[in-house]
C-alpha cells in the first residue's frame, strides 16, 4: 500500500473489490471533464517526469501517480469499479496479466492496483519510450518495448525480456492485441503472453478492461475525450497455470473477458 508521505491519499485495496463513492463535481468539470483532466494530467506527468530525470521515481511514486490519476478521473464525475483483487494480491511469486486493450487508462491506472501489491511492468510499444516527457517514466520502469512490425523481433524481445524480469520477481502487464481499440476483437488477441507464461513457468491473471471512458483521440491516439457517463470496469480473474501449449488457457482468457464485456454493455466483434 502506499504510504502517506508519498504526498497522497492512500486507496482502500484491502478488500476485494473497488468502487468510486459519491462525490461532488465542480461545475468546470461538469461541463469541461475533458479540459478539466488534462489540466490535472499534466501536472502528474510532470512531476513524475521530473523525479524519473533525478532517478528518485520507484515503485512507490509510480503508484502514487497512478493513484493521482484515478483521483484526477473521479474528480471530473468517471466512476470506477474494480473487481477481483483477490485472484492475485496473496499469489506467491511473480506472474503475467494478460487483458484487452482499450484506451490509455489502464496503462495510467493498473500500477496502484497491481504494484501496491507486485513489483511490475508493462510490454509497451516503443513509441512510449519516445514520448516527450512521458519517456523518462516510463524508462525508469524498465518495461519491455516492441515496435509492432516485425511479429518475430517482438516475440523475441518479449520472450527474453519477459523471462529476465519474471526470474528477478517483477510481474509483466501485457495487452496481446495488434491495435488498442473499444470493440474486443477475440481474432486479433494473440498467444504470445501464454506463450510466455509457459516458458517461464509462471501463472497467468486475466484481466478484462472497459475503459472507453477516456477515449482514444482523432488525431493524438493518446488523448481522447473523457466521458463521465461511461463506468470504467476493471476486472481480475482467477490465476490459470498453463498447460501444453496453452490453446485451452488463452480461450478461457478470451471467454472472460467476452464474458465482463457483455456483462457490463461493452462491444465485442463477431467471429467472421
């Protein structure tokens, strides 16, 4: 958990479920969330851009961005539910979680939920790591970078540099689809990081994500609308050890989260 002199208030995680309780909004951010957001986002980028030049930002003040940004979201009226801490918090060792890819929240919100409990990291690609101000987080997390065109460089970079950071007990977050996009797409949700659980003999957490709520842009992918209307759903399903060559694991991955998106009214593609 994080701790107050991280300059934050602290999230109640202990059980096993999260939901934003009520709150007021400002009148600014009732009518601008979008505005509103941003002016908070920049402000957390920065400081956390500025401790990662100075090689102070560790686990502990990646979570506590991660927590300003949940907070900066509730503040403009977002309502977030999260369920199934519980699969993996008490789960011995290190471990990879595998979910879809939806907008650009879950990459700003996953730490405080999962590094609060695991030491982790991302596989991002590598344009993140090249991003003004952004890159300097997100390199201090020693996250494992793929460019997205090459399929065999990437399994490769993911397959040594996944099994490096599991030997050395770090977690890997890991979203196995081509494009990050709001409709789930099960025929472009790829093997890859079963592939990596089997070798390294580690356990799998799926995650399911509804996170439409802060939209991808037109023209920056990154920085979209922020919707206040729509629930940002977070979901952990109970941890898989793969087996074979892990085709049954990675269908009951797709079934979850099938499954958490029709349950919350979210868009999945149908099997041509």
């Amino acid at each position: 958990m994080i701790s107050e002199s991280t300059g934050v208030k602290s999230i109640d995680l202990q059980s096993s479920s999260y939901t934003t309780k009520p709150r007021q909004v400002t009148i600014l951010s009732r009518f601008f969330p979008s505005f509103s957001f941003y002016l908070h986002m920049i402000g957390i980028v920065r400081q956390a851009s500025k401790k990662a030049r100075q090689g102070s930002y560790d686990t502990s003040e990646w979570c506590a961005s991660s927590l300003d940004t949940l907070r900066a979201l509730e503040h403009v009226g977002c309502r977030i539910e999260v369920t199934g801490l519980d699969n993996f918090r008490s789960l011995e060792g290190p471990c990879i979680f595998i979910g879809n890819h939806m907008s650009t929240l879950e990459t700003f919100v996953l730490p405080i939920l999962i590094s609060s409990f695991k030491e982790s990291t991302f596989v991002v690609k590598q344009s993140l790591v090249e991003y003004p101000v952004f890159k300097y987080v997100m390199r201090s997390r020693n996250p494992i970078t793929v460019g997205r065109s090459n399929p065999r460089d990437d399994l490769k970079a993911v397959m040594e540099g996944g099994v490096e950071r599991l030997k050395s007990g770090i977690s890997i977050v890991i979203f196995p689809q081509t494009t990050r996009t709001p409709i789930f797409d099960p025929e472009q949700f790829n093997s890859i990081g079963v592939k990596l659980a089997k070798k390294a003999g580690v356990p799998v957490v799926p995650i399911a994500l509804k996170t439409d709520a802060w939209s991808n842009g037109k023209f920056f992918k990154d920085f979209g609308r922020i919707e206040p209307a729509k629930t940002v759903h977070i979901a952990f399903g109970s941890p898989l050890r793969v087996r074979d060559r892990g085709i049954e694991e990675l269908q009951q991955i797709i079934d979850f989260i099938i499954g958490k998106l029709q349950e919350w009214g979210g868009d999945v593609a149908i099997p041509k």
